[in-house]
C-alpha cells in the first residue's frame, strides 16, 4: 500500500532512486558500511540510510520492537537490554556503525540461529521503497498466520538487491533465566555425531562450535546450553559426562560466543593474502568433508551445518568446493576474500549452480522485475 507520510529521509531516498531510474543507473545501498566487504563488489552510486535513524515503537509486553533501518544495531539492542530482551539469533555487527537495516539486509545469525532459527523467521513486517519509488507495508507488528507469501520475508538475505528497506518490525525474546558453556577435546566425526544427537533430545542446547584439523585428530568442543535454570543444571552433569566436558567460567564464555559472533577468533583472524574465507551449508547428518588444499584449521557452527574452511581464492578451488558441497545437499560461497584475491570472482554460488536450488532463480527473476523493473537495484551484490 502507498504511505503518504514521507519525511524528508524517506523523500530523499525517492528522489534519488526515481532518478536513477530515470538515468538506467544502479544505486547500491548503504548503512554503516560495516559488510562492505561482503557480497559482489559493485562500483555503483550509494544510498545511505543513516539519515533514517531511530527506534519507532518498541513493546516489550509483546515482544516486538519497530525501528528506522539507518538506526544503529547496538541502539537497538541497548534499549532490549534494558528490558532484558535480546534478539535471539544474535546478528553479527562486524562493526561499530552497523545499522539495523544493514544487519537485515545481510541476514547473517550468530551461534544462537541454530536453536531459534535465522533472522529471517523474526521479521513481522517491512515498509520498503521499491524501484518505482512507491513507499509500501508488508505484514504486520504481531505474530499471526497470514494468507499467501509474507513479502516481508524476501527482505532479509538480499543484500539491497530487492527493494530500499526503509523500517522494519522484528520479534525478541526474554534473555535466558540460566546459561552455561562446556568445553571439551573430542574429534571431529565424534563432535557431529554427539551434536545430532543431543539436537534430537529435550536438551537446552543452544549453541555449538568445533574447531580443529580438518584432517583428523582431536579439535575444542564448546557446547553452550541456555534456558530454564532447572534444566541448564541438570543437562550439565549429564553432557559433560559423555563427552568429559568441564564447565567454562561465564566471563570466558561470553568472550568466546561473542567473538565467534563477530569473527574474532584466531580460526578467522589468520587469513592469507590469497586465501578466501569458505561459508559452507549443509544439511545436518553431514559428516566430516575432506577439502584439497585447504588449511589445516576448521571451524564448525550450527551443529555442523555451518562450516568455515579457509583456501585458495582461484576459481578452480571455489569450483571443487561448491561441487563438494552440492554432492552433499548443501551450498559453498566465498564469504570472505584475501588482500590479494581478486576482487571481482564471483562471491556466491549460482542459484542455477544447485540442483536442488534451480527452479528459484525463476522466481528470483520475477520478484526483481516485479519491484525493480528499471533495475535500480541491480547491483548484483547477490546474483
């Protein structure tokens, strides 16, 4: 629907991007420039949504909070701290000056995406500009059914590539009555198949990372378990004598999600200047994968189901990785490039690249010529 209550932000970013329709150009959008870095790089005009700043409506009886996408993440969650909310599936910042939109756009979840699900499943409604210049509402401010395909959900994941997403709505939760990490030494095979079984039990299991050789020999397990406090005791015993796990203090623990949150950790930091950081999904009874030339060290997220392998940058490696993965039922891209990786290879897997995935590029065509037929938008941050 049209929404004529335009402020001088939102007239702004009409303008710009009625003329670069008018032009045939390409905007790519910006918050806090904190991912730059991540996605195709392009060298398009940029739309800033900084100017659109702030916390609209935030309701902690209902769990929802309604903010402006220029707003600053860490705004955001200062004001749920304060209620003792979070966003559960913990988006990373990669950055001071990230921005809710940005964090939205991206669609990136930290260690908590596999317990709770991914940003995506917490979006309850959008105002977005498309590439008309038409300011339209999708979904709503609570949780409810809804007939037919809520767009709002496209919003997250597309990097900028759809539409201009101009407010959004999100659900929180409570923060957890109780949490505690545990630690322990323990192989790779036997980490998966501990994790998958644990996943399948009534355990507040709520985040899990294994790093360690890819080609064998034992690696640190960090389990962490987040709920009720009767049920975070109980499973600790339990746990730990399975796998001989000891408890980690909280100081340490909060330092070591937060880190692997933000990619702070050693396991990333240590990136050469032709190697490219490797995101690899897969499905969860996916047992250790076996990559040519990769470094020694990997880092498993999401019980599995995450991966982060570090390897040449060249085409021929990111080929043979995206068809490992694809074997699998799974998908590769690059997430991150070296300083001295060609900026320019292509980032992500083609959607026409995945046999399971094909049939979506058709409606990705049709969604992007729905809202951007002058290809505003076409950045091809995201292919």
């Amino acid at each position: 629907m049209s929404n004529s209550n335009m402020s001088p932000a939102i007239q702004d970013f009409q303008a710009q991007i009625l003329n670069a329709a008018n032009h045939k150009t390409a905007l790519s959008i910006e918050g806090g420039t904190s991912k730059s870095w991540y996605g195709n790089p392009n060298n398009y005009a940029k739309l800033n949504t900084r100017t659109y700043s702030g916390i609209l409506e935030y309701q902690p009886e209902e769990l929802v909070i309604t903010a402006c996408a220029g707003t600053p993440l860490k705004e955001i969650e200062a004001a749920l701290e304060e209620k003792n909310q979070v966003l559960a599936f913990e988006p990373p910042h990669f950055g001071e000056q990230t921005t809710f939109g940005g964090a939205i756009a991206a669609g990136l979840a930290g260690p908590g995406r596999i317990s709770v699900g991914n940003f995506r499943d917490f979006v309850l409604g959008a105002r977005v500009m498309d590439g008309k210049g038409q300011d339209l509402s999708f979904g709503g401010k609570v949780m409810k059914n809804v007939a037919g395909y809520d767009v709002s959900r496209l919003i997250p994941g597309s990097m900028g590539t759809l539409a201009l997403l101009l407010e959004a709505s999100v659900k929180v939760l409570p923060k957890p009555a109780a949490t505690a990490t545990l630690r322990c030494e323990i192989s790779q095979a036997q980490a998966l198949k501990v994790l998958n079984e644990w996943a399948g039990q009534p355990l507040p299991l709520s985040a899990s990372c294994w790093i360690g050789n890819a080609s064998g020999g034992d690696g640190v397990l960090m389990i962490r378990l987040a709920g009720a406090a009767a049920a975070v005791k109980a499973a600790i015993p339990l746990m730990s004598s399975l796998v001989l796990a000891s408890e980690v203090d909280p100081q340490t623990a909060n330092a070591f999600w937060r880190d692997l949150r933000e990619q702070q950790l050693p396991a990333f930091n240590q990136l050469g200047a032709d190697q490219t950081l490797y995101r690899l999904a897969l499905p969860a009874a996916c047992g250790p994968l076996s990559i040519p030339n990769a470094a020694n060290e990997v880092v498993l997220e999401w019980h599995g189901q995450q991966r982060w392998i570090k390897a040449p940058g060249d085409e021929a490696t990111f080929a043979s990785i995206k068809q490992l993965a694809n074997a699998h039922g799974g998908h590769a891209s690059r997430f991150k490039q070296g300083a001295g990786v060609d900026p320019a290879l292509q980032r992500f897997t083609l959607l026409s690249e995945q046999a399971h995935s094909k049939a979506l590029e058709v409606v990705q065509t049709r969604l992007r010529a729905a809202f951007d037929p002058a290809g505003v938008f076409a950045t091809s941050r995201l292919p």
